[in-house]
C-alpha cells in the first residue's frame, strides 16, 4: 500500500508514521511539501492513499485538489485541516475520504485512514461536534422553499433562474434570501455556504446514526 503524505512539517510525518505503522506496517509513505508536487509526482507513481496537510503553501487550493481527484480517482484522501477547521466542509464538499485536525485522536487518524483505504466517510469527533454547535438547531427553521433557495444560491444560480424555477417573481427571491440570512445570522454567501455547509454535514450524520439505531 502506497502512502503519499503532502506537509512541510517534519512532526507531523514522525506522529503519522508511528500512528499508521500499528495499523499498516507495511505502509510504504512517501513525501512532498506542496500540492502541486503531489500532482506531478502522481503521474509517475500510483498511489492508494493521501493525506494533506493544509498548512502547505497551496495546501488550501481547491482546484488544485480537484485536479489531483480528477488525475487519481483511486486514491482515497485524508485532509488535516490543522487549526483551521471552518475548511471542514470545503473539502468535504469536493469529495475527501475524511476530515482530522490538530486535535484528533491518534485512534481516529487509523479510522481517518481507513475510509480512505474503503473508499467511505469519516470527520473526527471535535470537528463533528463543531458543525452541531454550529448550527443548533437552524435546520429545523428553514423551510423547504428556504432550502431549495439556498442551495441554488450557493449554486450561483441567478436570481431570475430561482425565480422561474420556483414559479415566483425575483422580488420574492430576495426576500426569501434576505429571510434566509437572518434565520442562519450570517451577511453574505461566503458565510451562508459554511453555515449551511455544516447544516448539511450534521443532518447527514444524524441521518446515518439514526439508520443505524433502527
């Protein structure tokens, strides 16, 4: 099993290596310091698995990550969004295996790198816990029209592509939007798109341990 592990931190490939060795001793990790090494180091090597860590200089490149998803849809992806987890849902977004932070345990690392090895979905605790605090309970106040408008917006869909989509006029989109904003407390898109980013991801994983319990 191929390893490729994307950071400029010497610590953070000491702690990976005797964390990962339990669990894969035969793990075989190799090293860049940016994203856009790990790109053109792919097209030579096949690799299984990957983690990023954000802190590189092109680290919080999206595009950049998209290109390599694109390039090596085999491998499964890790991110370790350090101290900055309001990316959690950025990257999630665009399809990564699993989500950590400085603070994750070493036992959800091995659960971080197993997704990525089965191909399925892990955040870590802290960063789960952040996106429920978050949100409370703003999902049960948006209706369902609010979430179709949302959902278009962060789609950069026009106000009048809304509109006919819904049957309304456009002075009823902006009010919808404007609605929108203060049920979430937030100013502008930027913000509406982590605010309900989150709302996604926790209703996501609340959804799934509810299957589970039944």
């Amino acid at each position: 099993m191929t390893f490729l592990l994307i950071t400029e931190n010497p610590l953070m490939s000491i702690a990976l290596r005797s964390v990962l060795s339990v669990e894969s001793p035969e793990l075989d990790i190799h090293i860049c310091d940016t994203l856009q090494n790990a790109v053109e180091l792919s097209t030579a090597r096949e690799f299984q698995t990957m983690l990023l860590d954000i802190t590189v200089e092109d680290g919080t490149r999206l595009a950049l990550l998209e290109e390599f998803k694109k390039q090596n849809p085999q491998v499964g992806i890790v991110v370790n969004l350090g101290d900055e987890p309001e990316y959690t849902y950025a990257y999630i977004q665009i399809g990564v295996n699993a989500v950590i932070s400085k603070k994750t345990l070493p036992v959800e690392i091995i659960k971080a790198y197993n997704a990525a090895v089965s191909s399925s979905r892990f955040v870590s605790a802290e960063l789960y816990q952040m996106v429920l605090s978050d949100i409370s309970n703003a999902g049960a106040i948006l209706t369902k029209k609010e979430h179709i408008v949302t959902a278009m917006i962060l789609k950069n869909k026009s106000r009048a592509d809304i509109a006919a989509f819904l049957g309304v006029n456009q002075q009823s989109i902006s009010n919808y939007k404007r609605k929108i904003f203060a049920k979430l407390g937030v100013t502008n898109v930027r913000d509406l798109n982590i605010k309900y980013g989150r709302m996604v991801i926790a209703s996501h994983q609340k959804n799934k341990a509810n299957a589970i319990e039944k």
